[in-house]
C-alpha cells in the first residue's frame, strides 16, 4: 500500500459521524508514550502536538475517554529500558515509540502490547517478516531505508566533487541502526571513488578529536544519519565540521538549522500524525500486525548558504535548484 493510498483511505474515514467513531465501551483509554528526548526538547513536542490533535479530530478527548502516560528521556539507554518497563507495567492499551532505541526497549519489555512506531528499515533491522503484514505487536512507519545512505554520499559528492574520503559519524548505543547506514555507505563508495571510515564516538567529548582527524585528510566530507545524540548536540558538530572545513551531510533537518550544509531528510512531524491515526484503529480492535507498515516517500533537500561560504565551496546551480529550501 503506498502512502498516498493510506493517507487517502484515513481521510475518508473523517466523513463517519463522530459517534459512531467513539469506542464501544465508556473505559477511558491508556496510552504509553516513550519519547527519546528532553521534556522541553522542540521537535519532541511539537511532534507529541501534532499527534495529540489528530487523535482529537478522531474522537479521543483526554481524561475523558484517553489518557496519554509520557515517558521522556535523553540518549540514556538505561533511562529508555527504564521508560519502557514502567510503561508495560502500567498496562496500556498500547505504546508508542519514537525510535529505534525507545521501540527496542519496548519490544524487550513486551511481545503482547500493540507497539506503533517510526523506525528505520524495521525489516532489515529484523524487527518484522515484511512491511505489509508485519505480524507480531508492532506496526507504524518507516523513517528511511538503508538504501538512502547511498544518496546521501552521492549529495555530497556533487557539493565537493573532489570528495575522496567520508566519516560516517554515529553514537553506537543510542543510533544501533547506523550499522545498516555504514554498510549502505560502503557499498555506493566504490562507484563514486569514494572510500569510508566509521567515526563512532560515545560522548560529546569524543566529537572534536574524531572530526579533526577526518578533516586531517584532503578531501574529507562528514555523514550524520539518524541519531538523537549527536542531534542534541548539533551547534559543536557543526561548529567543529566548519572549523575543519569538512562539508557534510546530515540525516536530521535541524543541523541545518544549527548552521550546517545539507540535509537530506524526511519529514519528522508526519508519522506521529500518522500514529494517531494507527492509534485510533488499534483501540477499536484492529490488530497490529495487519496494519501494513508505511515508508515515507517525501524527501527534501535543505541547504545552508552560510555553511557553504564558511567551508569554502562552491555550490553546483544543478544542486541549488534541486533543493527544496535554500537557507541563506
């Protein structure tokens, strides 16, 4: 099923009269929400906003007929394990996760509460048989596939044509699907003459001296994939690729917002939107393994004209008018 078709299949659904919409019994509702970040972090709540208000265009009210238990925490694994466990032992009617590492915790603590989650490649990862028919508790929406690490190489290899050699830079305990990012690296490499180094770091500490030994190398570039660490801590990786004169690509919007030099991304907002809507047919009955997980098929292309003159290139016009935002 493609996103187009699911999406147009939800919205019909917003003709049926409310009341038959509202669940069959007057229980209220227990949703568990894990969510990787800050309880102040922007991006998470304007995330939990947007699903919250589709869930009251369905009918769900808070206090009335739902109750939503938070659970928010850093890049601590110990702190999402923790988060999980208390959330299976309320009970819920189900657990929406936010990540890789909050739906890993989640699957650990529990094989019987629906799980709806945004997750990169969750097939590849070997969390479900296939995306159409998932099986087991989880369903939700695909984050990337492995596959778009290729791209990534390939944008950055058109802003610096001279690009010989990529970091991919990743925080290992809480981005454990950078290993599929790497290996999809490793593979496009070759083809573009390009060849690779892992930059694992565990702390911000370990930022500084990775990215000055990669901008060490002539004609070094920086790979950033999907990892809430490193994005909580995006002013010094950019600050730092700039001082290096490293040109990067990023995952993540928001270290183009920071100031960095390129994103390639998809849209953060939208699978919480679309959890809402997953919520909604779980808790009147639905089972999560016939859901059929969906990919996101929207990308854009962000670049900061700022970065570009801090690093000292030059930027293809080819590029600048592919691009979906040019920050200047």
């Amino acid at each position: 099923m493609r996103r187009r078709d699911f999406i147009s299949l939800l919205g019909g659904a917003a003709t049926w009269p409310m009341a038959a919409r509202a669940q069959s019994d007057s229980r209220v509702r227990l949703i568990g929400v894990l969510q990787n970040a800050a309880a102040n972090d922007a991006l998470a709540q304007a995330q939990v906003m947007a699903f919250e208000q589709v869930l009251r265009t369905l009918g769900w009210r808070s206090s009335q007929n739902v109750r939503i238990e938070y659970r928010w925490g850093r890049v601590d694994l110990d702190q999402i394990t923790a988060n999980a466990a208390e959330l299976v032992a309320l009970v819920p009617d189900l657990i929406v996760a936010s990540n890789t590492a909050s739906f890993t915790a989640a699957m650990k603590a529990t094989r019987t509460i629906p799980i709806v989650v945004e997750v990169s490649d969750p097939v590849a990862q070997g969390f479900v048989a296939n995306l159409a028919h998932p099986e087991g508790n989880a369903t939700g929406f695909v984050a990337f596939e492995f596959t778009i690490a290729g791209k990534w190489l390939e944008l950055l290899k058109q802003i610096a044509p001279g690009l010989a050699h990529v970091g991919l830079m990743f925080n290992p305990t809480t981005s454990p699907q950078a290993k599929f990012f790497l290996n999809a690296v490793q593979r496009a490499a070759p083809l573009l003459g390009v060849d690779v180094t892992a930059l694992p770091i565990q702390a911000a500490a370990d930022v500084e001296p990775a990215l000055g030994k990669l901008g060490q190398r002539p004609n070094s570039g920086l790979i950033v994939g999907t990892d809430n660490f490193l994005l909580r801590n995006a002013d010094q990786v950019v600050a730092l690729a700039t001082r290096f004169h490293l040109p990067a690509v990023y995952a993540q919007r928001g270290f183009v917002e920071a100031g960095g030099l390129m994103s390639y991304a998809t849209d953060p907002i939208e699978p919480f939107r679309g959890a809402a809507f997953y919520v909604d047919r779980i808790l009147k009955g639905a089972t999560p393994g016939d859901l059929p997980i969906q990919l996101q098929t929207k990308f854009a292309l962000s670049i900061n004209l700022k970065a570009v003159q801090e690093i000292g290139i030059e930027l293809p016009m080819g590029l600048m008018l592919s691009a979906n935002e040019v920050i200047e």
